[in-house]
C-alpha cells in the first residue's frame, strides 16, 4: 500500500506541475486552480507514505521520479529538447534514486 501511496502521489505531482506549465503565469484560471488541487492531494499521499517509508528514501523517489517524468513529459509534449546531456542527467537522476533504495533497507 506504501508503494501505490507514493506511486499516486508522483502521479499528482507531475499532473500539478503539467497543469502549471498550462497555466500559463495564472493566465488560465482552471489549470492553476488544477495545479494546486494536485499538489495538495501529492502532498496527501506522501504524508501517508512516510507512515512506512524513510523520509529520505520517500522524499528521494517522490521529487526524483516526478523529474524524470516531468523532463520526458517536457519533451514529448511541450517540444523540449531531447540533447544527449539531458538524457544524460536524467539516467543518473535513475541510478541515484536505485542506489538510494539499495542502501535505506526499505523493504515495504
């Protein structure tokens, strides 16, 4: 259950920040409202996720899976450049959050 707590919350996370790009510096009301809508319930879950999971770990996966997914989103849909370097960072972004886990002893 602790997994699909954090899984959702970084699913709301990367909704919120889409809706932010969407919003367009407050000029479209209803995807700024969206953003923050997102954000609280991310936040929500995450709470909950910290119940069973290190702060650390959590947080960790939360922020640096919502990057990744953001950095592809950015690319696929809002036509962000694709450089090698990117995708550089993004797969160590990757290999840090899989060396996180390997060393924090979350087993849930």
């Amino acid at each position: 259950m602790t997994w699909m707590l954090l899984a959702l919350g970084i699913a709301l996370e990367v909704s919120g920040t889409i809706c932010m790009k969407l919003a367009g510096g407050f000029l479209r009301p209803r995807a700024a409202i969206l953003m923050y809508v997102f954000y609280g319930l991310s936040l929500t879950t995450l709470t909950f996720a910290f119940r069973h999971i290190d702060i650390a770990f959590g947080y960790a996966v939360w922020s640096g899976a919502g990057l990744v997914l953001i950095a592809a989103t950015g690319m696929l849909w809002f036509d962000e450049p694709a450089t090698l370097t990117r995708l550089l960072c993004i797969t160590l972004v990757l290999v840090g959050l899989i060396g996180l886990h390997l060393t924090s002893g979350a087993t849930r």
